[in-house]
C-alpha cells in the first residue's frame, strides 16, 4: 500500500485499581478488539478537480489512508485535508488503517470509490449536399467531441467512399448515410450522430438546396445549408414568412445557422442575377432541431442525521422545468416525509434509507427526465457515555449501583468476556452485588433509543480485601522462668500465624519458632496473620515484660488506634489479691470502658487519659497501686464515610443552583468542608459549608469534601461536576445587507451580530465566482457586478464557552452602478468603431486584463480562448427603442484589446488576454452582423437600458518604478452608453 496521509485521532482512556491494607498489585491486560471503523463507499459521476469528503468514524488512534495493493492510482487523489480530488472516471480501492492505542488493537478496513462516466451534449454533424466530381474529397464537420471519433457508412456504398478520420471520396450519385460514434474518452459517455450525404450530377444552373436531416439541439451549435449547384455570388438567406423564428438564427449572406431551440422551422434562399436585384431563384429548405435528453439533471445522495422536526431540501442540478418529487422506495414514509412536493422539502420520521423520485417535465429544448436519489437517515451521534472506576472495600451482601451519566437510550450491564466472572454480578438495572474480593472489568451499552448511535464504556471494579481490625495480640507480663515457653495470646485472626522476636535481650526465638526467656526486660514480638480469600494480611505488635520473680505488681501501658468497641487486656501481672481501679484526677473517663471482670479495656474514644489500678494483696503482702496511661490514636481515615453521588452533570443556565451530595456514615460531632480541587476554577460558585452550587460557566470541575472529627484522622472523598454547553438561544440577530451603489473593488464590510456569543468566522455560502472574494475578516471584496446576485454569506458564531454553536445564511444586495463614482469617462457608442486608451500604467514585467459586464450580464471571450491573436470579447447589451422603451431585445458589442505596442504592432486579443508592459492600452468597440443576436435585429434607433462597464485591472503602481504587493485590482473603469440605429 501506498500511504498518502495521516489523519491523527486520539482516543484516551483511563483505568484505575485500587487496593487497601499493606499490600499492592499491578494487573496487565490484554488489549481489547478494535470497536470497528464506520466507513461508507464513494459514488460520484466525474466532474474535474471536484473535492469529496472522505467520512473516518470510530478511529481510536492515529489513522492512515491510502491506495489498496494493485488499484489504480489515476481516479482520485489524496488531498492530505481529508478530502478526495477526482482525476478521472473509473474505480479505485482506499484502505484505512487505525493503528488503534493503549486499550484497542489496530484494525483495517477499505472504501471503494466509483467514478462514473460524465454525461454529455450531443454530437452535431452536418449533412453534406455535393456536385458529383469524380474522386473529390470532403471532410465531416463534427462538433462537441469529447473523445476518439469513428466513422461508419450506412445505405448505399456506391455514392462515396469514407476514410477512418472521416474524409469522404465521391465515386457515383445518389444518397448515403454516415454514422459517427464519440466513444466518450475516459471521462465521459458515448454518443452517436448521423449525416446525411446527397451527391447530385450539376445542372450548371442555381443552387438547388435540400431539407437538412434531424439534428439534435445543441446550444449555439452551427448548421450549415445543403446544396448542389453552384451559389449565386448575390444571395440572400432569411427565415420563410410564416416559419417559427425561434429555431435558428440565419446568417444573411452565408446562410449559416446558429441553433436557438428545439422545433421546426424554414428557411427561404433567394439567388439573384449578377445585377443583385433581379432574382433568379427562390427556394425553400426545412430545418428540423430536435429536443435532446437533460444529462445534466443530477442530486447528489444525502447522508443526514436524524433531525427530529427539523426539515431538509433536496438540492437538485441541471433542472430545465418543473419539478416534483416522490418516494420511490418507503412508500409509507417511515423514514422521510414529503412536505412539498414541489420544492423538494422533506421531514424526517426515523433512521434508514430512503429512496425519491425526482422528475423534471423538461422544456422545449430538453425531454422530460427522471433519476433516483437515495437518502439515508443515521442516528445522531451520541453526547458521550461516561462512568468512573470503582473501588470497594468487600462487605458480605454489598450492593451498589454503577455511576453513569451521559446516557440517551435503554441502558444494558454486564461482565466482560476474559474477565473475572465471580468477583460481581450485575443486574439488568446496574446493580453490583459483591461476591469476593478481586478486580474485573464491567460493560455498560446505551442503545441510543433508535435515533442515538449506541455507544459502549468499560469500566473497573476494584473489590478490596478487608482490613482485619479484630486481630488483636495480648500485652503479656511474665515471671522469668528459663524454661518456660512463652505462649502468646492472639485473637481474630483468619490465617496461619507467624511470629518474629525483635532484639534477643529479654526474648530469644528457637529453631523450631517457639519463644523462651532470656533475661528480666520488655521484649516485642511482632505476629502477622497471613489474612485469607477475604481478609489482607495483618500484623500486630505486642510485648512480653518478663518480671523478677517476687510477686509485685506490675502494670504496663496501653497503645491501640481507635477501633470502636475494640477490646484491649489490661497489661498486669503480680496479682496477688483483688484489683480495684480509678481514674486520675481530671482524667477522661470516656477514652474507654473498664471491663474489671475480665481484666479488659473497651475502647469509646480516641484520646488519653491515666487509670490507676490498686492490688489488695493477701494474708502474706500488702496492696499496691500502680498507674497506667492509655492512649487511643484515631484512626487512618472513617471508612464508613460516602457520598450519595459522585458525578454531577447539568447544562448551562448562568445562575442555576445545584444541591452538592448528601454526605453519609460521618462521625459524631464531626465537621464536613467542601472546597475545588482548582481554586481558579469557574464553572461554579461553591458553598464550603454546605456544599452548593451556582452555575456561573460550562465546563469540568472537581470537587472534595473532608471530614473532621474527634475519632478519626481527616477523611477527604471527591467528586466531579460537568456542565455542558447549552443549546444556541434563539437565532442571531443578523439582517439582510445593501450595499450602496457598486464601484469595481468596492468592500463590504463584515456582517454585524448583535450580541453574539461568541467568535463570529465567515465563508460563501453559495457557489464562488471570481466576481468576489470574502476575506479572513469577513470583508467582501468585489471585482465585477456579480452575475448571480444576491451574494450570500454564512455567519458562524462558535458559541464561545457556554453555548452550541450556530450559523446563519446571510443575503448581500448591490445597488445599480451609476455616474460619478469614480469612472475615467462616460461614452457614447453608436455603432462606429470606438477607441478608448487608458492612462493605467503598467510596472515592467507586470501584466494587466480587461473585462466588460452590463451589471450581472458578463462578456464573454469568443470561442473560450483568451489568448487567441484575432480573438475577441462579446458583449451581450439589453437594449430598447429610444421611443418605446417597453419594446426590448439583445444586440451584441465586439470588444479587442488593441494595445498599441512599441515595437510598431498591435494587439488584437480578447479582453481578458494577460497584456505584458510595454504596449499603450487601448480598447476598440465594434458592431459586427455576424455577432449573435444582430443579423435578426429589426431597423430602429435603439438606446441601451443600462451603461456597460468596461474595467482595466493591474496591480497597484507608483510612478518611479514602485508596485505595492497585492492583488490585481480595479485602476480605471469606463460607463460606455449605446445609442445605435439599425437600418
């Protein structure tokens, strides 16, 4: 494959584990199948340097498209701005490439593009009517060729011969037929003509003309009369009395036809006498100019969104009647509706594929013509489903249900395939009930509602082992004894037990684990229970004071985290008699619960406080009091404590309030702060204490709520807050613009808004033209009076933080052009040729160009070659009866560039021929019969009804050899009045 271009998307992802106790791990996961790419085949009929969109969705990573293996590479090209530039008709083949990202594996997929064969116009051949001269050759005249022409005869083959390239050889009299095929070239479809080939022995006489066989309407095509016989030098062609003047348009003296229309029409040939006033003959031909099939009429497929009550236009091209549309296909209308069939407007009614009927009743000059357009309705796309890892810490029957916001359609639940399948299970509602302890990863599937897209999250669950807040290690007092085992006091554990002995002064550990006594002292042993499938691994520290052996009573103190109603053993030995305990003076009495039966402590409160414990002794020694500090520290963090929600979402609506998350299993007498993660955020206003808010913009803010209390150490839990744009309020403001009266290179300045909200851009809205550009600021800069006016413009207003954003189509109108605004002169044409110089000055190596426009009728270069010596520009002028200005018609001007140069020669090129320095510029005027419209001009003295404007372009220059660096642009421009009589 051949990459042309990279289109990068990124597609991020976060998962999140979790863990608790002492003990962390880290899971790999193997990446999940790629979700597929959305890709649609291509279909165009050629249409040269057209650019296509080329539609990639659901690319995860970066995307790179090019030519499959083996296809052609000459169809379309890849314009690297994701769009598709056609080269020529045929078919090609496109692979798409995702080489997908963390989470996904890459994927491929292909796109086929078919380019098909452009329609055409018909071919036009004229007949031939010839005097038989043995062996004399003649050549078809062919116009509207596209592609390799071939010839062929038909009926009689004894009247000439024909040549591959078309040259026919007179052999005998009489008539023949041939067939010419156009095979179309590459980039367009075949046509056929025939002509008609009349060889007649001469009588010496007159021209003896013959009706011209059917001929297909070709506009501005040329015919040209059928005749055997020698032509009277005095002859005069006009159309017959009576016969449909609409048809052609004849050329007086040589008889050439210009076709006009579809139809039927005569055409009278008077020869006469060398004299030029007696005629010798009068004759009559028939000239018959049938209607042509509309090739032209085409609608591009629409791929739409669903639009709820919104309504669509098909657009349709190369209309030349009335249209009407149907459905072909979803008769019922269960996809689109038809709103007016006139007009092409459609409603939507739900997602698939429709099919309409477009038919155009044609005109004179084109047959009635029908196609099919297929309209295909998608769900809209999806605002984005999204949810958040969660992580829980396992508790018998824990239920819980999956955050989730962004949904639009009937959510479904479940466990992804590979992973665990018993660690959750989760209903048809969300629901999570908890099973063990483990990770595995959920899916969550939005089925859109049927006009949504469905979309698809994973999210993961993190089920913790339970810290073991039971495993609890009696402190131990001993009398020494070296050979006596200690034997330690564990209880709640839920695994095997393991023992360590820090430092061997008081305590030693055997080989075999067990522990004996080496000395009088405090020793530690650390024991850690090693947990089991739903417990972490734990460990506790306790001490042995090993005491002489004379019997006093010994008291430790006591040290634990705050564990309520946690059981603690009072750590005494020596006892002799009864124990009796009090309180210090001042002390707490709520740190905790004396449990004086068994020698315990239950913890209430975290905090310290001194309890003194008195021995009564017995018959043989006396009582003995000794103090003991106990000391409660709070605990890490209150794991009870959770929000009723984590994730809040809202569209804007400046000053709506939100309730903050209700906040539950907190600590008595405990207080609760809200604050932002980012202080400078300012999506919302929030209220420390209680946790509410007050949109201020859209956007993403983060937010945490911490716990004090007496019993804990400061417990923080976030949550998040995602305010969504708001739909665009209302349409904007933006009224219709008149431009004052045109002047070449006048400027529009931008369109107002009132009040938008937020960055406004512009661009064309209808179909560009070198009359016009829009710049990057949105000023309209004009050349000519434009030829498809008004000039429209669309206005996008991005909606700025907090609004969807929205566009509008905006019309510009131009006033009539008129005197003295800045034209070198006003003139007169009265049908003598007319010079006309301009003072612009040319810098060296600089080039200028003409043009001539009577406002939206623009000149046109005759025969589409601007740089032809002997070429020439016509000007079609709407003129009018000086003294009927309601009787109208067309006349047409000859305009030359006639730059005078300084080598002695002259110009004669079109106006819009690219004039190097160095040549005098000069324009002439002139009145031709053979121009269009003028050999059928009635006698009359007529005026025209608008000035034509001739204008002299060049790029800006200072005498002294300075040219400013921009654009060619508008140095002179003439008003030039018609005032012309017709004989």
């Amino acid at each position: 494959m051949k990459p042309i271009f990279i289109l990068l998307l990124s597609l991020f992802l976060c998962a999140c584990g979790g863990g608790g106790g002492e003990s962390t791990s880290t899971e790999v996961r193997e990446k999940l199948p790629h979700p597929g790419l959305q890709l649609a085949s291509i279909s165009h009929a050629y249409e040269k340097d057209l650019s296509l969109p080329l539609p990639v969705e659901g690319a995860v990573g970066s995307v790179t498209i090019g030519f499959a293996d083996g296809e052609p590479l000459d169809v379309v090209a890849l314009t690297g701005t994701g769009q598709l530039q056609i080269e020529n008709a045929g078919h090609t083949r496109l692979m798409v490439t995702d080489s997908g990202n963390d989470h996904y594996l890459g994927t491929q997929a292909y796109i086929d593009v078919s380019i098909d064969k452009a329609a055409r116009a018909p071919l036009l051949v004229n007949d031939l009517a010839l005097d038989y001269q043995a062996l004399a050759e003649h050549q078809l005249s062919v116009e509207g060729g596209k592609g390799s022409l071939s010839y062929r005869l038909a009926g009689s083959d004894s009247v000439v011969e024909l040549d591959p390239s078309g040259l026919l050889t007179v052999i005998g009299v009489g008539d023949a037929q041939v067939e010419v095929h156009d095979d179309g070239g590459r980039n367009y479809q075949p046509a056929t003509a025939t002509a008609e080939i009349r060889v007649r022995a001469g009588d010496g006489a007159v021209a003896r003309f013959v009706d011209l066989s059917p001929k297909p309407f070709v506009s501005g095509g040329k015919l040209h009369p059928s005749f055997t016989g020698p032509l009277q030098p005095n002859s005069r062609f006009a159309i017959a009395s009576g016969a449909d003047t609409e048809v052609v348009r004849v050329n007086g003296s040589s008889g050439d036809m210009d076709i006009l229309h579809a139809g039927q029409t005569q055409v009278e040939v008077t020869q006469y006498a060398t004299d030029g006033t007696s005629p010798v003959s009068v004759q009559r031909f028939s000239v018959t100019v049938e209607p042509v099939a509309n090739g032209e009429l085409a609608a591009p497929a629409l791929t739409l969104e669903y639009g709820f009550d919104e309504e669509f236009t098909l657009p349709v091209h190369g209309v030349k009647g009335a249209l009407t549309f149907a459905l072909n296909s979803d008769a019922d209308g269960a996809i689109i509706r038809v709103v007016d069939d006139t007009k092409g407007i459609f409603g939507f009614e739900s997602v698939g594929t429709a099919r309409v009927l477009v038919s155009d009743s044609g005109n004179r000059d084109y047959l009635p013509a029908q196609i099919i357009v297929t309209v295909e309705v998608e769900k809209r796309p999806s605002d984005g489903l999204t949810t958040e890892p969660v992580t829980r810490t396992y508790v018998e029957d824990l239920e819980f249900s999956i955050p989730v916001i962004g949904a639009t359609g009937q959510l479904s639940y479940g466990v992804v395939d590979g992973q665990d399948q018993d660690v959750v299970t989760v209903s048809a509602d969300g629901l999570v009930r908890v099973l063990r302890p483990g990770s595995t990863t959920l899916w969550i599937n939005d089925d859109g509602d049927g006009v949504y897209q469905s979309q698809r999250v994973t999210l993961e669950v993190t089920i913790d082992k339970m810290v073991n807040e039971a495993l609890v290690a009696d402190d131990l007092l001993l009398e020494f004894d070296a050979n006596a085992p200690v034997i330690p006091v564990v209880r709640g554990h839920h695994g095997q037990l393991s023992f360590v002995v820090e430092g061997d002064d008081v305590l030693r550990q055997n080989g075999d684990g067990s522990i004996g006594m080496v000395a009088a002292g405090r020793g530690w042993v650390t024991v850690t229970d090693s947990g089991d499938e739903f417990y972490l691994s734990g460990s506790s520290r306790f001490y042995v004071d090993v005491s002489f052996a004379d019997g006093t009573l010994k008291v430790g103190n006591v040290s634990a985290s705050y564990v309520e109603g946690k059981q603690l053993a009072i750590p005494v030995s020596g006892v002799l008699g009864q124990l009796s305990y009090r309180y210090d003076n001042a002390q707490p009495e709520d740190v905790v619960e004396i449990d004086e039966g068994n020698r315990r402590l239950i913890i209430r409160n975290a905090g310290t406080t001194l309890i003194g414990i008195t021995d009564s002794g017995d018959a043989g020694h006396g009582a003995r009091g000794a103090m003991m500090r106990v000391t409660i520290d709070k605990a890490p963090k209150n794991t009870a404590l959770s929000l009723s929600q984590t994730l809040f979402a809202a569209v804007f609506d400046e000053g709506d309030a939100l309730e903050g998350p209700s906040v539950s299993g907190r600590s008595t007498e405990s207080q609760l702060q809200f604050l932002p993660l980012d202080a400078n955020q300012q999506v919302v206003t929030l209220d420390y204490d209680s946790g509410d808010m007050v949109i201020n913009n859209a956007g993403q803010a983060d937010f945490v709520v911490t716990e004090t209390s007496r019993n804990f150490e400061d417990t923080a839990l976030s949550y998040s807050l995602r305010v969504d744009k708001a739909p665009y309020p209302g349409l904007p403001d933006a009224d219709a613009v008149f431009a004052p009266a045109f002047v070449p290179g006048m400027r529009v300045e931008p369109i107002a808004v009132t009040s938008p909200k937020g960055k406004l851009s512009y661009r064309l809205a209808g179909t560009p033209s070198t009359d016009y550009q829009l710049l990057a600021d949105g000023t309209l800069l004009v050349h000519r009076f434009p030829q498809t006016p008004p000039v429209t413009i669309a206005v996008i207003d991005d909606g700025g933080r907090n609004y969807e954003p929205a566009s509008w189509v905006v019309p510009v109108y131009f006033d009539d052009y008129q005197p003295g605004q800045g034209e070198l002169g006003q003139l007169t044409f009265n049908g003598t040729p007319l010079r006309i110089d301009s003072p612009v000055e040319v810098a060296s190596g600089e080039s200028s160009h003409y043009s001539v426009f009577q406002l939206s009728r623009h000149g046109a270069t005759a025969g589409d070659n601007d740089d032809l010596e002997g070429g020439y520009t016509l000007q079609v002028v709407g003129a009018c009866l000086k003294d009927n200005p309601s009787a109208c018609l067309n006349l047409t001007l000859r305009l030359q560039n006639t730059a005078q140069c300084g080598d002695g020669s002259q110009l004669a090129r079109p106006l819009a021929y690219s004039q190097l320095s160095g040549c005098t510029p000069q324009v002439s005027v002139t009145f031709n019969d053979a121009d269009p419209f003028n050999a059928s001009l009635p006698s009359g003295h007529f005026v025209s009804r608008q000035p034509v404007m001739l204008v002299h372009y060049a790029h800006p220059y200072q005498p002294g050899g300075v040219i400013e660096a921009e654009d060619l642009q508008a140095r002179a421009w003439w008003l030039l009045d018609v005032d012309i009589i017709i004989p």
